[in-house]
C-alpha cells in the first residue's frame, strides 16, 4: 500500500505553494499578461510556472480565474493537507470530509429534488 503521503515527496510545502500563489496572481496583473484572453493567459504564465501547473493543475487553474482568488478555500484545503502530513488524518478521510463540506456548501439539495420532480 502506498504511502499516505506520497503526494508531497515531489511536490512542495504549504508555504511554497502559499507563496507561488501569490507570485501566479502578480503575474496575472502584469500588462502583458492581464489583457490576454483565458487560454491565452494560462498559456503564457504556465511558462513562468511550468512545475507548479503541471504538479498543481486544479490550483493553477484556480489562481488564473478572473474574480478574486478564494484564500479562504486554500487555507483550509492547505490545512487538511497538514493534517495528513502529521499523520493526524489519512487522505482517504480528509477527501471524504472536504467532498462532504463542498458538497452541503456548494450543492442546493432542495434544487435536485425539484428538477426529479419536473423531469417525471
């Protein structure tokens, strides 16, 4: 069985991710950049951070949307990745606990409910 934490071995720390995060959303303000449509802005930054886009898509993607970044969201993701980190939860169960939090903040229950009723 895998180690729970072989996804940091090749990757970098919270305060590293921390800080190209904010490095990605400097960039993305600079003129050369700032005006660029998306597929073109995520282009041109991906070469400036090559190592973090690739090993990092999901946040990569998410520093490049247009809108304010949500640092609420990455500290507490951040967190949770501490907590496997020191062994005091295992990523399967941080998983489950993150996808059960985003799923009650972000899912509108009442709304599927609805379209099963219209679709019968």
């Amino acid at each position: 069985m895998a180690d729970n934490k072989d996804f940091i071995k090749d990757g970098l720390g919270n305060d590293e991710i921390i800080e190209t995060i904010k490095a990605i959303l400097k960039r993305k303000q600079e003129s050369d950049v700032k005006s660029l449509k998306d597929m073109k802005k995520f282009e041109k930054v991906k070469v400036d951070f090559e190592f973090f886009a690739d090993r990092y898509p999901m946040l990569f993607d998410l520093t490049l949307r247009d809108g304010e970044f949500d640092w609420n969201s990455l500290n507490y993701f951040l967190m949770m990745r501490q907590k496997i980190i020191d062994d005091k939860m295992t990523s399967e169960d941080a998983s489950v606990k993150v996808g059960k939090e985003w799923f009650d903040k972000h899912v509108d229950v009442s709304k599927i409910h609805k379209n099963k009723k219209h679709k019968k």
